[in-house]
C-alpha cells in the first residue's frame, strides 16, 4: 500500500465495466468515480439502472470485466477489508441479539472480548438502541433493525461505509432520523460513505457529492452546494429545494440522452 | 381449554357408540371387540408387568432408530448441499435408497444381522433418513442471498457459513423434516418388528394374531398411538426450546 494517503481519492473506480452474462447488456459501462477520505457520496437513479451493482464492485463482491476498483490504493480483488455494507434489507441473523448481531464482523475473525462488547454497546447506544442490546430481531421495528445494521457495519472502525437504498422500506420520519444519525457517525469517525438511493431528497440531504446513473453510466456529477452540518430544518429551506429541482432535471436530462442513444 | 374439552367428549362419544354398536348388534370379539374388553385387556397387560419389556423394546428401536436415520439424513443433506456435483451424481442412488419397499429389505437384513433390535434399527433408520435429508438440503439451499453475501463482505470462510449462517437460518426447516421423521420412525419400528423383531409391540401384534386375540391386538394398537404421540410432543418440545429465539418477544 502506498505511504502517500490515496492523492487520487480514497475510493477509486476507473473506466469499470460489468456484465451479468458474457453475451448480455453491460449492467456497468465505463464508470470513473472517486470518493475522498471522510466525504459522503451519493448514487441516484432509477431501479435498475446499476446502482447496486456498481456498489457491489466497489465492495469486491463483484469482480469487473474491464477497469479496476481501488481502495485506498489497493486494487480489489475479492470483498474489501475494513469495509462496512449495509444492504436494503437489514439482513440481521434472528437467533442473535441485537448485541451480538452487531459483534458478528468481529466474532467471525475472533472471540469478541469485553472491549468488543463495550465498542458494540456504545454503537447501539449512538444509533438509540442502548436498551434494547438484549433483544432478538423479531422483537424490534423495521427502523431499529435498520439501526442494528448500520451499528454492524460500523463496528469494526471501518474507512468506509457502502449503502444500498438501506432505509427505502422505512417510514418518512424513521427515515429522517436514521439519515441524521448516519451524518452524525460518519463526521464523528470520518468515515467515508457511498450511499445507494433512488430518492432525490436523501441524495440533496446526505451527499457531499451527487452523481446520476442512468443505463449503467454516470449521467451527471456534481458538488450539493450545502452547507455542513446539516440540521433536520435544512430539508424545508428554499435552497434544499433548488439542489432537489436541479438533480430532476439532470436525471430527466440523463434519460433524454439515454433515449436518444438508443 | 374449550378445543381440549371438546376433544374428549368426542372421544368419549365415539367408544360409546363402538361399546353400544358391538353390544346391540352382538359382534363377535374376534372381529371387533368392545372397548370395554379391550381395556380390561391393556390393563392386565399393564398390571402383569408384560406389557413393559415390549414397550421399552420399541422405544429404544425408534430412539436409537431416529438418532442414527436424523444424524446420517443431516450429514448427507451438508454435503449435498455443500457439493452440488457431487449432488448430482449420488442424486439417483439416494433416491432408488427410498423407493425400494424396506419391508422388502427385512429377510436381507434378518440374514446380515439376525433376527431382534439391529434390523428393525436399519429399517427405522432407512425410514428417518429422507425427510432430514431432503429438509436439510431444501433448508440450507434458500439461506438469503443477501446474508451469504453479508458472510461473504465479512470474509467468513465456508465452514464459518455453514456452521454460524446455513445451519441455524435452516434449522426451523430441518426441526420440521424430524417431526416427519418421528412418525415415520414409529411406523418402521412397528413394522420392522413384524418381520425380524423377536420383542417389542409390533412383534406382540404378530403374536397376538397368531392366537387371534383381537382384543390384544387393538389394546396395542392403543399403547402404539400413546408411544408416537409422547415421541411427537417431546420432538415438539425440543422445536420450541431450539427456535424460541426465532419467533417475536
């Protein structure tokens, strides 16, 4: 690994190009994309447009036909260490507890000792859940597991953090809460975020960086012009609204252009 | 409380009405014998202490019976599951396994292993083996993509995601094929007697039609069904305690 921390970005994906069957339409097709240490990007776009498969290969769970993914200098050849994913559903073991849902990265490299236990409490205790460490998925909201699932995927200290629509199924208001939360550990650890959505808002209200994907390629990129942090109010504000006007118009713009490519 | 109650009664209504029919149409107890009789029968069986040793025969074919098919069904199930080819290739053996008759299998067995309990074992085990089999393989196949792919973020090796993801998200799945086994279990330890056992109920049926003690029979058939039912709730019981973490509360 270079000493030089990543000058190129912490996260670099160059000119990657995927496809689920070999005779088949690339899902991926010719993406650059770079994250820098401790910023949160977002990747909007419409189902299906191959936003979670690009996330996958930047998680090295998927392996690219042409061009590379590297993070923090290191190229990708099988699921990145020192990566947390959370997926769209919280995908929690229910014969484990909340507590040892969220140890589980840690157990399957090592007995977890009561350091692990107390780091894995206080992640509960960040994401509102200190009272329930005890219980069993089944006994928790779809918004609680959901917090679970990102305490997991933070336990370890990761430098990054790959989401993929994870609060989609959730309520208007749990979803809020669970995105002030996620801002809220990311700037406190400075990890880096790559976050999947399909919702415009969520995109404006946690990306420091907005890209569009729209048939397998990045459409249009650009800086969310707010300021950090951001309070739940800022989401109400006239220039919320403006970024939320201005990225429409860019996806209606990439789709325009996809119809006419094709 | 209410269904339970019900559920007597109705019972108690139908050995009336059995008790009532054999008396009023004076049907010989050879060909079916009142429940009165058959009562007193089982308990002088009980009483006389001969009905014990035969119980306990029995009991221990469909343990012993049981562990071994479940313990083999499982094992097999793994490594069906875990080694897709070799799946394939030992697909066809297993199957033609089940579809030959066992009670076609009984004289073979009585020439390896005699006659008494190791025959009837094989047989209840032959029986037992499939539901695990299949339920483990089905189980362990429709483990969420989205958890293995979890495992796999998480650089879990294959052992790991067997034995701490594949195994307990199949568990209510394989726990289901082994209350199919135990009744089965009951069936190929009754009818595995009826060829090879020298003890046990199902070698007592044997005897008690060879001198036409229909009473006899039905009293066993009665301490058969109470057996397959303590057997049924005790797998029951052990359901309940192992998945009581999988369900809300």
């Amino acid at each position: 690994m270079p000493t030089d921390p990543d000058p190129e970005g912490f996260v670099a994906i160059e000119g990657v190009r995927y496809r689920y069957d070999a005779g088949g339409p690339a899902i991926v097709n010719g993406v650059d994309w770079t994250v820098p240490r401790g910023a949160i990007h977002c990747l909007l776009g419409r189902s299906g447009c191959g936003k979670t498969t690009l996330l996958k290969l930047a998680a090295g769970l998927l392996m690219p036909d042409e061009g590379r993914v590297r993070v923090a200098g290191a190229v990708l050849r099988g699921p990145a260490p020192r990566v947390g994913f959370v997926f769209q559903a919280p995908t929690l073991l229910e014969w484990l507890s909340a507590l040892d849902n969220v140890l589980l990265p840690l157990s399957l490299k090592r007995r977890p000792g009561p350091a692990d236990r107390e780091a894995a409490r206080d992640l509960l205790a960040l994401v509102g859940l200190a009272d329930h460490a005890g219980r069993h998925p089944a006994a928790l909201s779809g918004g609680q597991q959901s917090r679970v699932a990102v305490a997991r995927a933070l336990i370890g200290g990761p430098d990054l953090l790959l989401l993929d629509e994870p609060f989609a199924a959730l309520d208007a208001l749990t979803r809020e809460e669970l995105q002030d939360d996620l801002l809220r550990l990311c700037a406190l650890r400075g990890t880096a975020a790559l976050f999947v959505t399909h919702d415009i808002a969520e995109a404006v209200y946690l990306g420091d960086r907005v890209a569009v994907m729209a048939a397998g390629r990045i459409t249009h990129s650009g800086p969310v012009a707010l300021p950090r942090p951001r309070p739940p109010g800022l989401r109400y504000e006239p220039a919320f609204a403006a970024a939320c006007r201005a990225l429409r118009e860019a996806m209606d713009r990439g789709e325009t252009v996809r119809e006419r490519a094709a | 409380m209410s269904a339970r109650l019900a559920s007597g009664l109705l019972l108690l209504a139908l050995l009336a009405a059995w008790e009532t029919w054999c008396r009023a149409a004076a049907v010989p107890a050879l060909i079916l014998p009142p429940p009165s009789a058959v009562a007193a029968t089982l308990w002088g069986e009980v009483a006389s202490g001969r009905l014990w040793p035969h119980l306990a025969v029995t009991a221990a074919e469909m343990t012993l019976g049981l562990a071994l098919g479940a313990a083999v069904g499982l094992g097999a199930g793994i490594l069906l599951a875990e080694s897709p080819a070799l799946g394939r290739v030992l697909r066809p053996y297993i199957l033609a396994s089940q579809l030959v008759p066992k009670l076609a299998l009984g004289p073979l067995l009585i020439i390896w292993f005699g006659f008494g309990l190791t025959p009837t074992v094989v047989v209840t085990a032959l029986i037992c083996f499939f539901p695990l089999m299949e339920t483990t393989l089905t189980g362990l196949a429709e483990v969420d993509p989205a958890r293995r792919e979890l495992f796999r973020m998480l650089g879990a090796s294959r052992l790991q995601t067997l034995l701490r993801l594949k195994l307990p998200a199949a568990l209510p799945v394989i726990l289901a094929g082994l209350r199919v086994a135990v009744v089965l279990a009951l069936v190929g330890a009754v009818v595995g007697e009826f060829v090879a056992g020298r003890a046990g109920l199902g070698a007592s049926i044997i005897a008690a039609q060879s001198v036409m003690d229909s009473s006899l029979i039905v009293a066993l058939f009665v301490v058969i069904t109470a057996l397959g039912m303590v057997f049924y709730e005790a797998v029951r019981a052990l359901e309940r305690l192992a998945l009581r973490r999988y369900r809300k509360g």
